[in-house]
C-alpha cells in the first residue's frame, strides 16, 4: 500500500464518461441561456487558442530517473517526454457577459503514452462589472500559478518550480463553482471563493475530495500584488484491503494516526513585486493533514526576472520541506515496516537554484533554457527514485502560444 | 566540508550566470521618444478615466469600466515602437513579459488583449465609439480635433 501523490497519479485515471456528460450539460446550458438573452444585440464570438511546449531535457546522474506524479521522468540521455504538452482551448463568447470556456491538456503518461485530460469545461456569467460566476470544471486554484501551471508561455521557468507543482496530475481540476467579487476601491481587489469536488474511479478503487472549499483575496496596487489563499478538502480514498490496513496500523500503541481518509489544508502567499524591468515573484504554500498518511510540508520559491528588450534572464530558488518525518517506534512486525515505509516515501525534501532564460522569438514563440541545480536533505531522493546528494537538470524548451 | 564547497560554487555559478545574462541584455536596450503618450477618447466621449492605475487596470483586462460604470472598450496600437513604450511606461511590461501576461489572461478564460489599431484607424473608431479609449503621442494628438484629452500622460521611464 502506497498513499503518496505518486501512487494515486499512477493508479488512477479519470473517468471518460465524465468530461462528455459535462460538455454535454454546459453546451445545452450555454444553448438555453443564449437563447434567453436573444442575443443581446451582439453576434456570438468563438475564439479557439492553443499553447505548448517541446523541452528536452536531461540530467547528471547516470542510472537515476528524476520523476513526475504521472511518472514520466528525465534521466541523463536527452528525453521530451517529462516537460512536452500542447492545449487547446476553445472559447465561446456568446454575449457580454456570458461565455463558455472548454480547455484540454495532451501530455505524457506513466507508460509514456499520449493523455488528454479536459482540464476546463465551464461556463462563466459575468453578473455584474464586480461580480462573476463559474460553473463547471477548472483547475482548481490551489495556488498563485495553479491555473496557468501548464501554459508555461506565461511563465518564465521552462517548469514551473517541482518543489510546489507537480508537472501533470489528474487531481488538479475538480467540479464545482466559482465566484469572484472585485471590490469597489482605487486598488485592484478581488475576493474569490470556490466549492468543488473531485471524484475519480477505476476498478475498485475510489479517490474523492468533497466539498473543496476555498476562499482568495487578491490586490494589487501598481507594482505591488499579492494573493493570499485558504482552502480545505475532505478526502475520501478507498483502495482494496485499505480497511485491514488501517486496522493494523492503528492500534493503541502506535504513536500516530493513518487513516486514508483525511481533511487536507492548502494555505498559499503569493506576492508579485515589478518594478520594470525588474521583477520579483515569492510563492509559498503550506500543506497540513491531520494524520500520517499524508505529507505535511512548506514549500517555496522566489524567482528574480530581469525584462530586457526581447530576453528575460531568471534567478530561481525552491525548497520544499516535508515535516511529519518522525520515526513510528510504537507499532511492531509487519505494521512497523508499513507505517516506516510510508515515512520514508516522503523524504523528498529538496532545493534548487535554477538560472535561465527566456528569447521571446516572435509573438507566437519562446526559446528557453534552464540550469536546475538540485541538493537534497541528507538521506531524501527528492523527486528522483534515489537518495543522492546533488543532481544538476539541464533543459531546452521551444513554447508557442496562439 | 566537501558538500559546502560544492553546493558554494553552484549558487555561485547560477548567480554568475545570472548576473552575466542581465549585463548582456541591458546593453541591448530599448529606445523611447520624449513625446509623451497621452490617453484620448471621442470628443463626443463622456468617459471618466481617472487614474493611471484605472488605465492600468483596464488594459490588463483587471477591469472594464469607467469611473461611471460605463463599459469601456480598451484599444491598442499596430505601431510597435508606440505600443511597446505604452505597455512599459503604463503597466510595467516589456514586450515579452506583455504577451506572457495575455497568455495567461487567455488561458484562464479572464479576458482578451485589447485590439491592435493603425493610427488612422484609432480615430475612426473612437469617434465612432464614445466608449473607446484609446493611446496616442502628444504631437499625433495635437494634430487630431475629433479627438478628447482624458489628462493622463505617460511619461518616458528611466531605466
């Protein structure tokens, strides 16, 4: 048994029946509301977008694998498969204030197969010039990047920082609704708030997490903008034999809880200073659980940007630190080495110096290289599938954006 | 001891990277008129734009109305070096950063970039649109009677 993100990436995929029957419930919505507006004076509008990368990438250490929640990985002859994605969007704008927005993500999966993943299919309702309305599935804004994690046009790394997201998962959209009210002030606010849920299936094996509840306040004053953002999600997980094992696992003289199920606590900051052409991005994200089958860990970054006429060079520094790392010395036998096992899994904690660059080529097109140097906790593998002492990633990346 | 050394000499080399990177790219920089970009609208236009953070707001797709509550269509310009200047001195955006900037917006179904205009065609559509706002150089509107003053210019920026 294996509780870690990786685990549920690899074991678990998204329903298929599910994206048609949302696509199918938003169309007949968006058709019904068009129809109710008649028309509003203005022609309906369909804009269709596509973004993308092709990274090669490769590392130092020979023989180790540097892997991803969907387990792609780099190791050390070049590969494109870890960072290569496109997306395509479609967007509907059916009046002023309405419009349908449909998005999906191509990548690489765990057999290195090709995945698509619809990671937005919903409608937003603009009520009024403060207050809008989302229904539907969107990748779920966890943290400052979430929903632009994958347009990696719209960010200066050739990945945005392995310490805090994950380069693919299929956890990362769920099903639900968002609001966002912009304060009436001289300063750019806005108050967010999201419910949503995630549910995936296969065989006999069940992941959800209801109700996600989140709430964001977002301001910005000239140069200076910053996020902050709280969100809480109940976690229901069922696997074969999961009940035997947290029955073994917790007996009165374990000194900790595991239990599959748990309540999670995201809480991210995330402050933006420009100054041009400089500019300074910090964003950091706590993660609490209330047991030991989950990690409990900080992860940051700090990235330094320099705009030149058409190249940004960047200055990168991550860290994550898992915290519930403790030793379990009160169980025995078997259960001992389930529960130590669970720990050790989690000793990923790792930093890492990135220095890179950005050549905007054209409108549609980025050039960009990436040095990652990686050191790691004494005894943690970080994201590799060993424990070392240092790695060094190298990364070239063309992006496009239409 | 060993692992100090090494883990010295990599921040070193990132920062020396870094630092190399900057240095060759500022050399290379931009030029910018004296003439200041002023924002204008239709004679015809009763639009309230107050501020420059509300101009600012309103051409990153933060915002879409005026002080009046008056949806606002925001324009923007063909001419690159023009365009360019405006999105520098009035959002902090260098060209690249710009289109990363609406990339994002676009992706996240938030809003679309304001349209590219000619000169000529600017006029045209703001004096057919008294909602349009849009951005020219002092002498362009000096030379321009269809056009409204909104008293807010933008000023060439050090650096």
């Amino acid at each position: 048994m294996n509780f870690n993100r990786c685990s549920l990436g690899r074991t678990l995929s998204a329903n298929w029946f599910e994206p048609i029957r949302i696509s199918f419930t938003l169309f007949m919505m968006t058709a019904h509301a068009a129809h109710a507006a008649h028309a509003d004076d203005s022609a309906a509008d369909i804009h269709v977008n596509g973004f993308g990368n092709l990274t090669a990438a490769f590392h130092d250490q020979p023989g180790a694998r540097f892997i991803n929640n969907l387990g792609s990985f780099i190791d050390d002859q070049v590969g494109y498969h870890y960072d290569s994605k496109a997306g395509f969007q479609v967007n509907w704008v059916v009046n002023d204030r309405l419009n349908l927005v449909m998005q999906s993500l191509t990548a690489t999966d765990v057999q290195s197969s090709i995945d698509t993943d619809i990671k937005n299919l919903y409608l937003q309702y603009l009520v009024s010039d403060q207050l809008s309305l989302r229904v539907g599935r969107f990748i779920t804004p966890l943290y400052k990047f979430s929903e632009q994690q994958y347009v990696t046009f719209s960010q200066p790394w050739v990945r945005p920082p392995v310490e805090l997201y994950p380069s693919a998962s299929d956890f990362d959209f769920s099903d639900g609704v968002w609001l966002k009210y912009r304060l009436n002030s001289r300063q750019y606010t806005e108050w967010e708030f999201f419910v949503s849920q995630l549910r995936q299936d296969e065989s006999d094996i069940s992941f959800e997490a209801q109700p996600i509840l989140g709430t964001i306040l977002n301001r910005s004053d000239g140069a200076l903008a910053y996020r902050l953002m709280v969100a809480r999600a109940p976690i229901d997980f069922d696997l074969p034999g999961g009940d035997q094992l947290e029955a073994i696992l917790n007996v009165p003289s374990a000194e900790r809880r595991y239990y599959a199920d748990s309540i999670q606590w995201f809480y991210n900051v995330g402050i933006q200073y420009q100054h041009y052409p400089w500019s300074i991005v910090v964003d950091a994200i706590y993660q609490d659980t209330d047991n030991y089958v989950y990690a409990r860990s900080l992860s940051t970054n700090v990235t330094l940007s320099y705009q030149a006429e058409r190249v940004t060079p960047y200055l990168s520094w991550s860290n994550r630190h898992n915290y519930n790392l403790a030793e379990e010395n009160g169980l025995q036998g078997a259960a001992s080495l389930l529960a130590n096992q669970l720990i050790e899994n989690r000793k990923t904690n790792q930093t890492t110096l990135a220095v890179g660059a950005r050549w905007g080529i054209n409108e549609y097109f980025a050039l960009k290289a990436q040095l990652d140097f990686i050191e790691f906790t004494p005894g943690h593998r970080g994201d590799f599938d060993r424990v070392m002492d240092n790695a060094q990633v190298t990364s070239l990346s063309l992006e496009w954006f239409f | 001891m060993a692992l100090y050394a090494t883990k010295h000499a990599k921040v070193k080399s990132a920062a020396w990277i870094f630092c190399w990177l900057v240095f060759g790219c500022s050399s290379s920089a931009h030029s910018e008129s004296l003439d200041p970009i002023v924002m204008v609208s239709s004679t015809n236009s009763n639009l309230k734009v107050t501020s420059h953070e509300h101009v600012r707001q309103l051409y990153l797709g933060l915002r879409r109305t005026d002080s009046n509550n008056l949806l606002v269509t925001q324009w923007s310009r063909k001419e690159q070096e023009i365009r360019e200047e405006f999105y520098r001195v009035c959002c902090n955006l260098g060209p690249v950063e710009f289109r990363a900037y609406w990339s994002k917006q676009v992706f996240t179904g938030a809003s679309r970039p304001p349209k590219a205009l000619s000169l000529d065609e600017l006029v045209m559509q703001l004096v057919d649109d008294p909602t349009s706002i849009g951005f020219v150089r002092r002498s362009e509107l000096n030379d321009e009677p269809r056009l409204r003053d909104l008293e807010l210019d933008f000023h060439p920026i050090d650096g």
